[in-house]
C-alpha cells in the first residue's frame, strides 16, 4: 500500500488547473447505459473511482473508446445480462460508492437489475432509503437475496409519479432521474438535490431526448419519453479541488492562481473562506490567493463565535469541511465547525490533535478549532488517510508543517485526486509517493 511522504514548510507558486469534478462524473458515466447511441464526455479526471466505474461499464458491456486525455466515447449498444447478474459485477459494484448510480438506468434499460450494497468512504452510515424508495414510486418493487447479499429489483414498466424526497441526496435525485426519464406519463421530484453536477447531469440528459424541466430548483419535472439518442458532453472543474487549492495557498502563506474554476458553479465556497479572512480574488474565470501572514477568521454579527456547517446545495458541501477546519488552524480567532451529515468525518482531527493543533471534539458531528495565527506551527507526524476529503486535508496540515511527515492508505486520496503529487510538487510542493 503507497504513503506519501511530505517535508512541509515550502511554499507554493505559480499556477494549477483544477481537474474535471469527480462528483459529476460518476452520475454522467452511469447515464451512458440509458441509450445505445454513442456518449461522448470530455474533461474526465484520471483518478481511481472514475477510472473503476469506466472498468466496471465495460464489464457489462459497454464500448469504451479513449478519444483523448480526459476524453472518452460510450457506445453501450448491447449490454450482457449474465454478466450483470454474476458474482463478479456484485463484487465490484460493492468496492465503488458510484455505482448505487447504475439501478436507476438499469432499470430503465433492462426492467431489471441485481445490486450489492456499494462502498466507499469509510464516514459513517450512508443510507439508501431515498434511492430505493424513488424506484418504488415508479413502480418497481425490490427483495434483498439472503444467498447473493444483493438487491434485486424488477420493474419492466415504469410509471411517472408525484414524490417528495426525504432528503435532498444528490445521489439519489440522480439515480430516480436516470430511472424516470423513459418513465410512461409524468414524474415530479420535491425536495430534489439541485447542486451543480445534477444540473450538468439534467442539461446531458435532456441533450440526449429527455424531457426535464426545473433544472436549477428543488421542484424537478419529468416527461418520460420512449429513447434517448447519443449526446457530447462536458464536465465541469471540480469545486472540492478548487476549495482544496484555496486552502493549500492560505495555510502555507503562497500566492496562488487556480485556473478556469468554473467560478459561477462554486456557489457560496469562496465566502466560506472568506469568512476564515482569506483573500480571494477573481480574475476572469481565475481565483487568486495572495501570500497573507496572518488570515482573522470572522464573527457572527453579534460578537458569537463562527459556525461553518455543511447543507444542500447551495448551502456548503460537507466535502470541504475537512479542509476548512485544517485551515483553521493557523488563522486568527476561532470558529466551530459542524459536520451534520456523516458521523465519522470529523474522527480525523486526534492526529491534527497530535500534529500540535488546538482543536476541541465536542461530538461525532462538531469540533471547536482555536487557531495559532501562524504562531506556532503544526509538528511532523504519521498519519493514516481514513477516507478522500480527510487524506486531503491531512495532505495539506502535513504541507504546512514543520519536518517530514508521512501519510498511508493513500489510495483514498486517488480516489478523488488526479495524480496530486505531481501536480503540487511542480507548484513548490515536496511530495513523494513510496510503496
């Protein structure tokens, strides 16, 4: 299993591109099975999950043709029912989060679709309720096979329905989408998730015949069509790169330029650093960090300490949570960071604890963060990245450390960051993998 060992205390320079957003692509690559005409989507990051979920289409029958870097055609004209129905297609879909995406086009396709509980980021409990409930309200029905530790769905003729979701997941208002836009009448979806990336997942689909109205809201309106031909699409930069490389630059005291960041897509993330006092400038479609000594995090109107907490779109996502409380570290002042949606996200900070950080554990789901305005930085340490947003921001407390630190179970970190070292080493960063 691959480290990464990071001598700290260099700082950054120069300019970095953010890769193609992983989020998204993981929900377009799942909508290639919901026609047999060729998908062509361009601006995919190299990184493991995605690279896993191309496999795994593959698998299953899909032609996958390399067009360039980033740049793949689709063409799942024919898709081999024994194969989804083996043990081996159960097994992988079981070592990828992503794939919870494959039920809805699945059984659009196919009026039926085996699936084994997926994967992922070791966070806490990550339910499946809305998911399942959202193929209910189609109509299709679902057992779980006791021999197999699968689900397995069957529903040869899906029907539109009225639903309100019980949450707003992104996930999960991606895979009922999938599954009702060849749905007989109308669906309507309350309470959808209405991030960016289910907007680019909408504006493919509706490229390729659909028929979704309410792109942007909560209130998702969907007239099922008979098929869907073949589209080109595009991915977004990906916002968790862009707050990640806000946070590099500020923890470090660097000036830096993040490149074509898809700036109107980034919704309330630069404010949120903002709030920590970071300097953030733009500049076309350019964010500029400036070298700053000291960054004064803000209060609350009243003089109350600062809450930074995740919630739907567009409120801010969870996935930077992480990064902003390491960063939080060397500000000045205090803030209280609330983790609302994963009960294991925050079990990192003992070894920002240990690395010399003045942080305060109230629960599974808040941390008070006491910053050392640069006045005493973090110490080396060993480290074990539990899941892709904490190894991050492990990544960038070790960056801004004192002496070498080294951090194992990388591989959570490729899973989101496409071929990170060198990217950081070649703006200032010292970073070696080891096997």
């Amino acid at each position: 299993m691959a480290s990464f060992i990071v001598e700290g205390g260099h700082k950054l320079h120069g300019s970095i591109t953010p890769q193609g957003a992983k989020n998204e692509a993981l929900q377009v690559l799942c909508a290639v099975l919901l026609t047999r005409d060729t998908v062509i989507i361009d601006n995919l990051p190299d990184i493991l999950d995605v690279n896993n979920l191309i496999d795994l289409l593959s698998s299953v029958g899909v032609k996958v043709e390399k067009l360039g870097k980033g740049k793949f055609a689709f063409t799942a004209r024919e898709l081999d029912t024994d194969y989804l129905r083996s043990a081996d297609f159960l097994k992988k879909c079981n070592k990828l989060r992503g794939s919870v995406m494959l039920i809805g086009p699945l059984l659009a396709r196919l009026g039926e679709v085996t699936y084994a509980k997926p994967g992922g980021d070791k966070i806490g409990r990550r339910r499946l309720d809305t998911h399942f409930q959202g193929m209910v309200n189609l109509g299709a029905t679902f057992v779980y096979d006791q021999d197999l530790l699968a689900y397995r769905f069957s529903g040869k003729h899906l029907k539109g329905a009225y639903m309100l979701l019980d949450e707003a997941s992104v996930t999960g208002t991606a895979n009922i989408v999938m599954a009702s836009v060849m749905a007989e009448g109308t669906t309507t979806i309350y309470n959808a998730a209405c991030e960016p990336y289910l907007q680019q997942l909408c504006k493919m689909l509706n490229n390729m015949g659909a028929k979704i109205s309410g792109v942007g809201s909560n209130l998702l309106t969907i007239e099922g069509v008979r098929d869907l031909h073949g589209a080109e699409h595009t991915l977004l930069p990906d916002m968790i790169e862009v707050g990640s490389f806000i946070g590099m630059a500020a923890i470090t005291g660097s000036e830096l330029r993040i490149c074509k960041v898809g700036y109107r897509d980034l919704g309330i993330i630069p404010d949120a650093f903002r709030r920590l006092g970071i300097r953030i400038d733009v500049d076309g479609d350019d964010i500029i960090v400036p070298a700053q000594e000291h960054y004064q995090i803000e209060s609350f109107l009243d003089g109350s300490i600062l809450t930074v907490a995740d919630a739907p779109w567009p409120g801010l996502t969870p996935d930077l949570l992480s990064v902003i409380l390491v960063v939080a570290t060397q500000a000045r002042g205090s803030v209280l960071i609330h983790q609302k949606m994963f009960e294991s996200r925050l079990f990192f900070v003992d070894k920002l604890i240990d690395m010399g950080a003045q942080i305060i554990l109230c629960d599974p789901h808040r941390a008070v963060v006491i910053g050392h305005d640069h006045t005493r930085k973090l110490k080396h340490n060993n480290m074990t990245s539990p899941d892709i947003r904490a190894g991050i921001a492990m990544l960038i407390a070790a960056m801004s450390a004192e002496g070498t630190s080294k951090i194992d179970h990388i591989d959570q970190i490729d899973r989101g960051y496409e071929d990170i070292e060198h990217r950081l080493n070649a703006i200032g960063a010292k970073i070696t993998r080891e096997d």
